[in-house]
C-alpha cells in the first residue's frame, strides 16, 4: 500500500534551518507529482510546494517562495525540502502528498492521493 513517511522536522531558531525527507512507497513515483503541505495550529491546510514527476518544474507558495526549495530523487524514491530563513509562522506539521498525475496542476494543489503522518516544524526563539 502507499507510504509516505516524514522526517526531518525538529525545532529550531528564526533564521535557522531545516531539511525535510520523504520515503515513498506503494506506487509508481518516477510517475506522481509531489508535493509539501503544513498545517499551523489551529490553521487550516497549506500547500507550500510542488514539483512535477521528473523534478523539472517546481511551484512554490506565496509565504515560503525564496525561503524553500523542493527536490526529489527519483531513484531512491525520496522527496525532501530544504527550509532557509525560517520564521515562526513557519511553525506547522509538515506533510508530503503525491498525485496520480505528473504536474501540479494549478488551483488542485491540495486535491492529492495522498500524504503522510507528519513532521513537526517548531520556529521560536
């Protein structure tokens, strides 16, 4: 079945960063698009980050564009994402979804498969 497993997630100081991962499994992910989603509490959920099947095209949302940069390494089936500059607003459970569709596709970004557990990004001084 489909696995999607985070890690990564820790806390850290404003300015500070981190590297999220993402182990998939239980289908075809040379041929999904993928991408990181976050939920602050008491907030809904966020799409922060996209990236097609061959890793050639990324997107990117509003708050975290110049700050974040998604990756995937289709021959270990791995998605990560590196966070700079980070702010407390970043503070958020952080997920990795995919898509039984190559592209993300705009305005459908949080219409994924699937996604994972989570991991915990805490940003506080």
């Amino acid at each position: 079945q489909v696995q999607l497993v985070e890690s990564g997630g820790g806390a850290v100081q404003p300015g500070g960063s981190l590297r999220l991962s993402c182990a998939a499994s239980g289908f075809s992910f040379r041929g999904c698009a993928m991408s990181w989603v976050r939920q602050a509490p008491g907030k809904g959920l966020e799409w922060v980050s996209g990236i097609s099947n061959g890793g050639t095209v990324t997107k990117y949302g509003d708050s975290v564009k110049g700050r974040f940069t998604i990756s995937r390494d289709n021959a270990k089936n791995m998605l990560y994402l590196q966070m700079d500059s980070l702010k407390p607003e970043d503070t958020a459970m952080y997920f990795c979804a995919y898509y039984s569709w190559p592209v993300i596709r705009p305005n459908m970004e949080l219409k994924y498969d699937a996604r994972g557990q989570g991991t915990q990004v805490t940003v506080s001084s």
